[in-house]
C-alpha cells in the first residue's frame, strides 16, 4: 500500500522523467516475493508562479492535457466541496497578475507532475476502474492557488476524473490540524523561534546595509521592505528568467535603478545561515513536532487503518478504504513537516516541494517486525529519505526486511515524536506548565 505527500518544483521539466516513487529497478525486493502498491496518499505545496494569468493552451508553456483540463473544469459544479471553496475560481481568472496567484507555468507544472505520478504508479494499479468517493481524498485550504494546484495535479493523475465521485475538503489552517489547532506551547515555541530570527538578522550588518539599498533605490522605507520578506519576490523573479524591479531615473518613488543579483545573493547568504543557526538552537524542531503532529497522526491512521485491512483474514469496508490522499498546502506546512520528520539537512521547500509517503505490502510470509509485513517509504523532492527521517535512520537494511517496517512510523508519532520535547503524547507536550 502506499502513502504520498506530493508537491512539485517550480522549473517547467522539458521532458516527464520517471522520479522514484513507486518503486524503482534496484531496489530490493522484501522476502521472496513482488511488492504490491496499495494505496497513495499525497501533500502539494506551493503552487508555481509566472506572469501570465490566463490560460490559452496556444501559449508557452502548454500541455497536452490543458484544453480538456480547462473543460472539465467548467464541469466543477457537479462535485462536492466543503465550506466557501466552491465560491473559489477552479482555473486562473485575472486579468492582472497579482501577488499569490497560480498561473498558466503553475497549472502545465501540475498537470505534468500528476502525469508523472500516474506512470509512476500505473503499473501498481492503485484506483480501481470505479473507484469510490471513500477512496480518493483531496483537501486545500481556502486560497485559490492551493485549490487550482490541487484541481490540475489530481487531474493529470485522473484524467478525466468523475466529478460526481469527489469531495474537496476545506482545511481552514494551514497546518492542516483539523480539530487539534489548539496547542499554546507551539505558538510559544514560534514566538521564541521568531525571535532568534530576528536577533540574527538585525546583527547582520551586510543585510541591513542590503535592505536601505534596496530601500532607497524603490522609494519604501526599509522597514516596510523588510516586513514584505523581498526574498519571495525576488525568487520569482529568477526562476523565470526575469529582471529585477527596476525604477525609472528621476522617478518620485525611488532614487531610480534595478535590484541586483548581488543583493539577492546577500539575502540569500542569510538565509543559509539562519538555516544552520535554527537547526543549532532547536526552537524550530520543537515548534514543528507540535505543528505536524494532528497532520502526520491523521496519516498515521489512514496507514494503520489500511494495514489491518490488508491482514489475512479481513474484510475491506464497504467503499474501501483510503487509496489517494492530496493534500494541497504551502511551504509553511511542509517546511515543519520535514523538520519533525528529522530531515534536518533539507533546505527551505523550493516553488512546489513535494513530499511523498508510500506505503509498502509484501506476500504474507514473514511476521517479523512492528509493522508485520507493512512498510513505510518517504520520498522528498522524488529522492528516497527514508533513512534519513528520525525514525528510520537507525534501520538495519542489510536485514530479510531491508525497507522501513511501518510499526517505525507509528511508534515515531504516536509517541516517539515527543522525546525532544521531553513529553508523552501531544496533549502533554502542549499544555504542560514549564518553569
């Protein structure tokens, strides 16, 4: 069975490449016998950005699948969506481009990426012909660019995908914490984080002298610069080839010039290095446990659910249970995941990160180990971390069970997440009175 958390680059690939999720040539085989592909579960991240928002499929970049995309989407009032999304536009509808909207670079991007997957997963079979609603799962929070993104990559993973069959879940959090949003320890733990950012670049000199540059060549205040974060911007900016912002000579606004890649890279500079220093302190690591925690449980048990289904002797429910689960999010939801996952290494979430978790089932021949005959896979950017996250690292693999037994994964959230908070289980760690 597989589990998958997706999210994709924002670089258009000139050519779909087969990635590593679902399976891959040399991996070993567990026991004797073939692996089997179950179910996939998926996280989606930061929708791509461009200038154009409108979608001509004569345009660059295009796809395949655009026009009949576009089609299906003025069919979206057949399905189910929760909450205000079905007030959302499915598809980019400005005639301006505007800050945080996905756009035609974004939707080819996630249109290609679903194709990807499909291939990836194709020969697992993992929705049957006339799958049911129980079985693929599609949630965003309330912003139409995590809508679109979800609406192409589901798409190019489901061409054609029965409308009536779907419900798109609304999570109002961008933690996607559902009911469990309440923890005043992990907003502690972010203020202090905040904190120690703050107090790091403030005693950067080359960073303050970059922002009053910066300031002064657009005309802002460097306050107002540093609070509108020009990283974003900038990074935008560069993955599309484009000039800085520029302002004319003998304007009103600013002393008139471009922004430059050397002030980019002097951002960029502290960026890095606020990375090094974060994982040093360790308020991020605490902040992120808590923060993850209502997500990776809720994925927990859709694989623990699906693992007692797969045990001899079971009957599935009726409808089935969880096969595809995209969830489409931002960088502020993957960022934290990757650190409680302990992939520490892993830098700030490019444009469309994806993480991927799978969900692994070998014939029924050995009972070894926590998760019996499950196993859990992680993958992140399409490379294979699994023994690289926390409760995997230690892992035996020259061993009869050479991927990561799921019972790992279970006893890592359930309760081996909490150790760095020296807790016991979610609620203890949130609410516990400390000093």
């Amino acid at each position: 069975s597989i589990k998958c958390h997706l999210a994709i680059h924002t670089d258009i690939p000139r050519q779909v490449r087969a990635e590593r999720e679902g399976g891959e040539r040399e991996m070993p085989s567990v026991e004797s016998g073939k692996r089997e592909c179950e179910s996939l579960f998926s996280l989606l991240s930061l929708p791509p950005a461009s200038l154009f928002i409108s979608l001509p499929p004569s345009r660059k970049p295009s796809h395949p699948q655009l026009n009949s995309f576009i089609g299906h989407m003025a069919q979206g009032g057949r399905g189910r969506w929760e909450g205000t999304l079905s007030s959302l536009p499915r598809l980019p509808n400005h005639s301006a481009c505007e800050m945080g909207e996905l756009t035609q670079t974004g939707v080819v991007q996630h249109l290609r990426n679903g194709q990807l997957l499909r291939l990836s997963y194709k020969r697992h079979k993992l929705l049957p012909p006339n799958w049911s609603t129980k079985q693929v799962w599609v949630e965003t929070t309330g912003r139409s660019r995590t809508l679109q993104s979800g609406m192409a990559l589901l798409y190019g993973f489901l061409p054609d995908f029965d409308w009536s069959r779907l419900t798109v879940h609304h999570q109002w959090s961008t933690l996607f914490c559902g009911s469990a949003c309440d923890c005043p320890a992990r907003n502690r733990y972010l203020e202090e984080e905040q904190r120690r950012q703050y107090r790091l670049r403030a005693a950067d000199t080359e960073l303050e002298r970059t922002y009053a540059d910066m300031a002064r060549t657009l005309g802002l205040p460097p306050r107002q610069l540093r609070a509108a974060n020009p990283i974003d911007s900038l990074l935008c900016h560069l993955c599309h080839g484009l000039s800085f912002p520029c302002v004319a000579a003998g304007s009103a606004l600013g002393s008139g010039g471009c922004l430059t890649l050397a002030q980019f890279a002097v951002i960029r500079r502290q960026q890095l290095e606020d990375e090094v220093d974060r994982r040093r302190v360790g308020l991020y690591r605490r902040y992120a446990v808590l923060a993850t925690h209502p997500y990776l449980n809720r994925t927990a048990n859709r694989m623990e659910r699906v693992a007692k289904v797969n045990a001899l002797g079971r009957k599935p429910r009726a409808g089935g249970e969880e096969v595809f689960t995209l969830s489409s999010a931002h960088d502020v939801t993957v960022a934290p995941l990757l650190s409680a996952l302990g992939l520490e290494d892993a830098l700030f979430p490019r444009f469309a990160a994806r993480v991927v978790f799978e969900l692994w089932k070998s014939p029924p021949r050995s009972k070894g180990g926590n998760g019996g005959d499950m196993f859990v896979r992680v993958l992140y950017n399409g490379e294979d971390v699994t023994f690289h996250t926390t409760f995997c690292r230690s892992h035996d693999r020259n061993t009869a069970q050479p991927l990561c037994p799921l019972g790992n994964f279970l006893s890592f959230v359930k309760k081996d997440m909490f150790n760095v908070l020296n807790a016991t289980s979610y609620h203890n760690a949130c609410y516990r009175r400390t000093g």
